[in-house]
C-alpha cells in the first residue's frame, strides 16, 4: 500500500514581548489542528511570502498588532499523525498596538513563568523550553 504523503505547513510564529516580561498567548479554538490548546501567534506563510512578512500579516489579522521589529528565534519541524509543521519562531519585542483577539479568541498576556501552566501543542513544547532558559 503507498505511503500517505504529509501536508507539510510552514507557519511564522512570533513569541510576542511586552515590555520584555509578558508573552502573549492565543488559544486555538476548538474546531482546529490542536484546538483548545494555547499557541505563540503566527499563521501560514503564504508563498511569495517571507516569514517575516508573513509574521507582520498575521499578528494584523489575528490579534491587530503591527510589527515594527522582530528577530529570529529558532527553527522546528515537527511531525503530527496528520501533517507536518515547520515553525519559523522569531522573538517580537517592538510593536504597535493594543492585543486584541481579532478571530474571537481568547488571548492572554502571562509572565515567562507561568507558561508552564498552559496546554501547548507538542510542536510548541521545544519553543518553551528556549524560552525559559533564554534571558530576555
């Protein structure tokens, strides 16, 4: 029997800083890949796209912040039973605006040390642990 190919997505994902103390979560509603679970903000890159114009596309769409600087953060493929996820991970510590869940979900500003209080996708779980070794 042949083997099923894997949608493969590439997804730019920003972990947002406030001040250098809080990061912004968005839950994933229920309906979706993960769903009910928390995530760092970001979308697909669409093609033609860089992922950091695709970063500043999406923060707009979903939580209406504008990106004014952002840097690379870390790189993670990851295998789902159902598909494959290639995050572009970059650290977002100028923006512009008020975070608002534009898609009506939910959205959270939480200290680096309370995220280990929230349910990640498994993909996200490699993006945490930088993130509570890292020194912001």
């Amino acid at each position: 029997m042949p083997e099923l190919v894997k949608k493969r997505v590439h997804v730019a994902v920003g972990v947002i800083m406030n001040n250098n103390q809080d990061i912004l979560l968005a839950k994933r509603p229920d309906t979706l890949h993960q769903g009910g679970k928390w995530e760092f903000p970001g979308g697909k890159v669409e093609q033609g796209e860089t992922v950091t114009e695709a970063l500043k596309r999406e923060l707009k769409e979903e939580v209406n912040l504008t990106l004014t600087s952002s840097t690379p953060f870390m790189e993670i493929s990851h295998d789902y039973p159902d598909k494959q996820v290639l995050l572009d991970i970059q650290l977002v510590n100028q923006f512009e605006g008020e975070a608002t869940g534009l898609e009506n979900q939910q959205i959270r500003w939480v200290t680096k040390a309370d995220l280990v209080n929230y349910e990640f996708p498994e993909a996200n779980h490699a993006i945490l642990e930088k993130i509570l070794v890292h020194a912001f």
